[in-house]
C-alpha cells in the first residue's frame, strides 16, 4: 500500500509537470512569452516600494481568508452582536408591555385588554412573518440541525432568507413575554450564519466549497449557539455535541471551544458596553456561601429531585408530542386551523396571558415577572419562608411578585409549577421560531426552590455538623432542579455545566451531577428527547440511536430483511433490456454489473439516466437523421462512412487533446409511447461519475484533420440539402415502429452516463445495528 502511494504520488508531480509544460507553450509548439509579472508595474517611481508591500500584504490577507480562525472569528463576533440586539430589542419590547400595563393602572379593564392584545398582536405578527418569509424558519431548529449533520440536505433551511425570517420572528416571540425559549432557534441561527460566511468566504478560495468542511463548520456553530445564548462557552460546546452529533470527530472540538469562548466573550464586552453590566460576569449570578455549601444529609433530597425530575421530563415531552397529534388528527379542527392559520397562535396565546393577569389568577403565580426575572428571583440565596410561615421574610423588589396576603409561598410556587408546565408544552406547538429549554430551565428551577424551601420549613434552624449551625440555601435546591429537568427533557448531562456557567458557581457541583444522571437515567428509559420527539412529529429522515432494551436488534442482520429479486443492468446489454428494467421496476437508482454470469459488481445507475439513453437512442432528432441518410443514399449523395460516424457522435468522441466537457444531455424533450414511464431528459442534473475509461472500448477514435474536413463537407451538403427539401418526418407508423425495434436491439453506449462506481455496500452479515 505505501509503495502504491509513492507511486501515485510521483506520477502525479510527473503529470503535473507536463501540464505546465503544455501550458508554456502555445498551440502551435512555439513557446507562449511570458506574461510580465503584476509586480513589475508597481517597481517604477518613488512610491515602488510602498506599492509593492500593500500587494504584498493584500495577497497575504486574501490568503489567510481561508483559515480556519478567521472564519471561527467572524461566526463568533457575528452571532454575539446579532445575540446581543436580539436580547436589547426583546428587553424593550417587555419593557413597553409593563409601561403600558402599569400606566393604565386606574382601570383593570384597560388594563387586561393592553396585557392581552400586546403578546397577542406580536405573536400573530411573528406567525404570519414567519409563514409568509420562510416557513422553515418555525420551531426549535436543533430537530433540523441533527438531521442536516448526519448528511441529509434539507432545501432553504440554511439560507439568508430563513435567516431574517428566525432573527425577527424569534424576537417577537420572545418579546411577547410567552414561556418560550430561545437556545434551540440560535443553533439554527448560528448554522445559517456558518452556512452564509462559507458561501461568502468561498470568493476568496474554493475551500469552504467542500462538502466535509462545511459539516465541520456547522458543528462549530451548534456550539456558537449556545455559547452566545447564555454566554456559557463550556456547556454549549458539550451541548452541542451531545444534541447534534452522534460520532464526534476531535478535530473540531477546538472549532467549537474557539468560536464559543470568542463569542461569549463579545456578548458579555457588550453588555459592559451598554452600560448593563459592571464587569464581565455571570448571566445569572448567585451568592451561595462556599465554606459549607450543603451537608452530606441533604444528597437524598437532591437525589429525589433528579429522579422526579425525570418523571416530570418524560411527562413534558409526552404532552408536547400528544398536543400536536391531537391537532393533526381531528380533521375538522386540522382543515379549519389550515385555512386560519394565524388563529391557533393567537388563541393560545390569549389564553395564556388571560391565566397570567397579574390582579387575575396572575398573582398566585408571579404572573408579572419576565423569565430572566423570575430566574433571578428563584436562585435567590435567601429562604423565603421560615417554618412555613412567609412573614418573617421581608420581600422586597420583584420578590413581592411571590408575596401573597392570603396563601404562603408553597401554594404560588406549586400553582406556579403546574401551570407553567402545561402552558410551555402548549406554547412550544406553536408555529413560531422558538425553543423549549429556557421554559423548562424555570420550571426545573421553580421545582427545585420548593423542595429548598419545604426542607427549610422541615428543619428551620438548619441541619447540624459539628455544633456549628448551617441554614439550608433553597436557591441551591433551585439551581439542581434546572438542570436536572432540562437535563431530563432533553436527554443531556451537559446541563449541568452550563448551570455552573450561568450562575458562576461551582459549589454544588456534586449534587447538580446525582441529580442530572439520575434524570436522565429515567427519563431515557420513559420517553426519546424532545428533539428526537419533534423529528419523529415532522417525520425528517434521521436513524435514532438504539436505546435501552433494543438488544434484539443486534442480532437482525442485513440477509434478515434484504430484497432479493432486484432488478440490475449489465455492461454489455441492449437498449431492449433498459426499457424492460425500466417498465418493470420503479428503483430510483439501479445497480450495474459486468455481466449476468459474474455479476461482479461496478456501480450503480440512475434511473433518470437510463431513461435518457432510452429516449436518445429512440429520439425523433435520430430518427428523421436515418431518414435524412437514406434520402442522401438514394439521391447518389453518398457521405464516408468516417464523416457519419463523426457527424452523429461529435459530442461522444474525445481525444487526448479535448477539452474537458460536460457530460451529453440528450436535448429531447418529449418522451415516446412506449416510454410515458421514465422522465424526461434533462429534467435533473444528478451527480455522478462517468466511467470513460471503462465504458468507452467501442468509443470513436480521435478525428484526424481529413475527417474534420469530411465532416466539414457533410454538414455543408446537408444544410444545402436541407434549404431545398423540407424532409419533415415522413416515415409510417409501422416503418417508426420497424426502425424502433432495430434500435432497441443495438448494445447500449455508458460513455455519455453518470455512473457511481462506489455506491454504499453492505454485506449479508452487516448487523442491523451498524
């Protein structure tokens, strides 16, 4: 092997060498002069030397374009700032609902109505933008983002249009204050503007062309995403990879950790910038103390938040999924949401902000408080209620949002959780740009701060160790319930980091980890991931992995469930076989062997293209030419047999000196009778490679000079011909159908086929699981 790769190496520099040779010299063997270096132009005068270093350094710019770092920095900066507007216009749009609210505080009924008609005009604003611009644009974007990187190619969901459709849409959604989130729709985003500078960076070089190098740049992106969504370089990367790849390839780990790190660093510059923050910190930061974060007898209670998370994840997904089914199943409510399509978007979210009217049932919920706030409020380092007593806690700020005269702080959190979790599953169907994880972050959130705060209440003065007293810290409890639930819904461990990144904290590394495993151990074993769950709804085309309890299907193996009687096409076949495998089959692509006695196999054939060979050979062009040398024959107009031969195949010849062309595409249009099944030629450029050198054994020779000249004489006699006689197609059904079966019976020309010569292939024994 490594003396055949010295081998084919040195021929290539040898081949390499007479081409440039070749080149060198002119057609006529004279040698070309040489073109005058564009330097030479710039060495004359007294600015030379300043010339000559600006070009110097623009060739250098221009070629350091394509490497990698450039690329990585360009998709960082771009996605922190496009992050950053998006979060500054988000925050204006919730600003402006709560100026209205609380500017029409002297009438509840105006005020309902600026509550409800607000979300409800942005919603529907950013459903018929969505689904007029780009309708790929809806939903979450990660179910897409797996299907793309396992090599499927899904049409306009990486384009600039879908791009400004998810950018704006996503920013209404949010602004409307619905349970959405936003980490899914920004993986998608992110690709698209991966996918956009590749196609931008592809002027400078030809690098970014390639098939390989744009999946390794998309799988940065993924990880961009999240890193500029939460600022959490570390997380997103695993995220990333744990959501979107199933084989990770090592070379791109540094892609993701460069371009995640750069861009979380931006967005965090930016908001330093404007003023937000002091410093570059945390998202979400928390104060917890360090000495004694938790004692080793509160593991258990972590323990059961994990695992009840996992219930409470399997549940979320399930609902998710059975909302939509139920949608699509019910004829009459499907047909009548199709023709209204902007109705189900603004119904649902009239009925979700209804239930959160803050004087409504909005106060037993902390109905007011955006999702960034009532984040903040939950990893609050202070126990809101002392033995189950909430007057002893002085609520201040947007604590007083979960502050009610007549209930205690369990009754808000537990209405909280309930409602919460149905209306994010409801608010997820809807069809607009937007995730589920930043919901489900929250409701983890609000479900740990309950357990946090019942064990407050059950041990008030702390639990003991070593006669010091430790209170219990009931945001810890919340920040374990966040990640265990969006651990569990979307069947990840990286959650865990990203809360560490988000919080600044690292203290309560242990029991975020127990709690994360334990629920995605049960949640795993109830129910797929929600982006696995959205794949399955959409039906994309995605193989998922085998989980627990598939054991049987690594013993299924191909011979078990393979196809036996195909259909093939063999290298020495008539034009009569073609048509029979074509009226007998309905394969998309047809394999191609030797011969029906070996059956060595040497590629697979389109049928599309098959069909084009069928239609060529029986062309009407072909036919009115036969026509056309039979006239000529009888008229004593005899032309050499070398000039017909050139004259019919002038595109299937090639010499050593031809020019490289593309492959013939037959330039017919209408199909004859007896072939209404196949499709037209030329109705699609698939890809291929023509096997020349192993198909060409009866391809016509070069053509010398007195050929070209017979030829040349030919066409001229015929044109001449032509003017005088309008021959039109004057031969009789039955002498078409004579002549038709004459050419059926001639051996079939592959030199002018795409042919595949190393098509996917597995043997009888490959396991189902491979």
């Amino acid at each position: 092997y490594g003396r055949y790769t010295q081998d084919l190496g040195t021929f290539a520099k040898d081949e390499a060498a007479r081409l440039r040779l070749q080149q060198g010299q002119g057609e006529g063997g004279t040698p070309r002069p040489r073109r005058p270096s564009e330097l030479l132009e710039y060495t004359q005068g007294r600015c030379a030397p300043c010339r000559v270093c600006a070009l110097q350094c623009q060739r250098f710019l221009i070629s350091k374009v394509g490497e990698d770092w450039v690329f990585l920095i360009l998709l960082g900066l771009v996605m922190a700032l496009v992050s950053w507007a998006m979060d500054f216009a988000i925050a204006t749009c919730l600003q402006a609902q709560k100026w209205m609210y609380g500017g029409l505080d002297t009438n509840v009924l105006l005020q309902y109505l600026a509550w409800v008609t607000y979300p409800t005009v942005l919603i529907t604003f950013s459903a018929g933008f969505t689904q007029i611009l780009a309708p790929q644009a809806v939903g979450s974007g990660i179910p897409e983002m797996k299907t793309i990187l396992r090599g499927v190619v899904l049409k306009e969901y990486l384009t600039l249009k879908t791009f400004v459709a998810k950018v704006i849409g996503l920013t209404c959604a949010l602004g409307s204050g619905m349970p959405l989130g936003k980490e899914g729709p920004f993986v998608h985003i992110a690709s698209m503007c991966a996918a956009l500078l590749c196609r931008f960076l592809s002027l400078f070089g030809g690098i970014y062309e390639n098939e390989a190098r744009n999946i390794e740049m998309l799988a940065a992106a993924c990880a961009v995403g999240v890193g500029c969504c939460f600022a959490a370089p570390i997380g997103g990367v695993l995220f990333s990879i744990e959501v979107t790849s199933t084989f990770f390839a090592v070379r791109n780990y540094w892609r993701g950790f460069f371009a995640a790190t750069f861009s979380a660093f931006i967005f965090r510059v930016l908001a330093v910038w404007n003023k937000d923050e002091e410093t570059i910190t945390a998202l979400f930061k928390t104060r917890f103390r360090l000495d004694f974060p938790f004692d080793l007898q509160e593991l258990p209670a972590f323990a059961v938040i994990g695992i009840a998370s996992g219930f409470g994840g399997a549940l979320f997904v399930y609902l998710n999924r059975k909302i939509v089914q139920f949608m699509r199943r019910q004829k009459t409510i499907n047909r009548f949401l199709m023709k209204k399509r902007l109705l189900f978007p603004a119904l649902v979210t009239l009925i979700i902000s209804t239930l959160t009217f803050p004087p409504g049932f909005g106060q037993f919920m902390a109905g007011q408080l955006t999702q960034k706030e009532t984040l903040v409020t939950l990893f609050d380092n202070q126990t809101w209620a002392k033995q189950g007593l909430n007057d002893e806690f002085e609520y201040l700020g947007i604590l007083e949002a979960w502050h009610h005269p007549r209930s205690n702080v369990f009754v808000t959190l537990v209405v909280f959780i309930l409602m919460k979790f149905w209306m994010s599953a409801l608010a997820t169907t809807i069809p607009v740009p937007c995730g589920a994880f930043m919901p489900v972050f929250v409701i983890g959130a609000a479900f740990g701060r309950l357990v946090g705060e019942s064990m407050a209440a059950w041990f008030p003065d702390g639990i003991h160790a070593n006669s010091n007293t430790y209170r219990i810290v009931p945001g810890g409890y919340a920040v374990v319930g966040a990640a265990a639930l969006s651990g569990a819904v979307t069947h990840t461990v990286s959650t865990a980091v990203i809360v560490f990144e988000l919080t600044g904290q690292i203290s309560h590394i242990l029991p975020v980890m127990i709690a994360v495993i334990l629920a995605n151990a049960v949640a795993q074993s109830l129910q797929p991931s929600l982006y696995d769950s959205i794949i399955r709804i959409k039906k994309l085309p995605y193989l998922p992995e085998l989980g627990w309890g598939h054991h049987e299907k690594y013993n299924v193996r191909v011979e078990d469930i393979m196809v036996r009687d195909i259909r093939y096409v063999t290298l020495n076949c008539k034009y009569r076989d073609l048509q029979h495998v074509l009226q007998s089959t309905k394969m998309k692509s047809l394999p191609m062997v030797e011969s029906a006695e070996s059956m060595i196999l040497l590629g697979s054939i389109e049928r599309a293209q098959v069909g084009a060979l069928l239609c060529h050979q029986l062309s009407p062009e072909r036919r009115l030419q036969a026509l056309r040398q039979k006239m000529l024959a009888g008229d004593g107009h005899r032309l050499s047999d070398a000039s017909i031969c050139f004259q019919i195949s002038t595109e299937a010849s090639s010499g050593a000196r031809a020019a490289p062309r593309k492959p013939l595409k037959p330039a017919l249009k209408r199909v004859p009778s007896s072939l209404a099944e196949t499709p037209p030629a030329g109705t699609t450029d698939h890809t291929g490679i023509a096997l020349k050198s192993l198909f060409c054994a009866n391809a016509a020779a070069e053509p010398t000079e007195a050929q070209g000249m017979a030829y040349r004489k030919a066409k001229h006699v015929r044109i001449s011909i032509a003017e005088e006689i309008d021959l039109g197609d004057r031969m009789t059904p039955a002498e078409i159908l004579e002549w038709e079966e004459q050419q059926l019976d001639q051996p079939v020309d592959f030199s002018s086929a795409k042919i595949d010569p190393a098509p996917f292939q597995l043997v009888e024994h490959t396991s189902l699981h491979k």
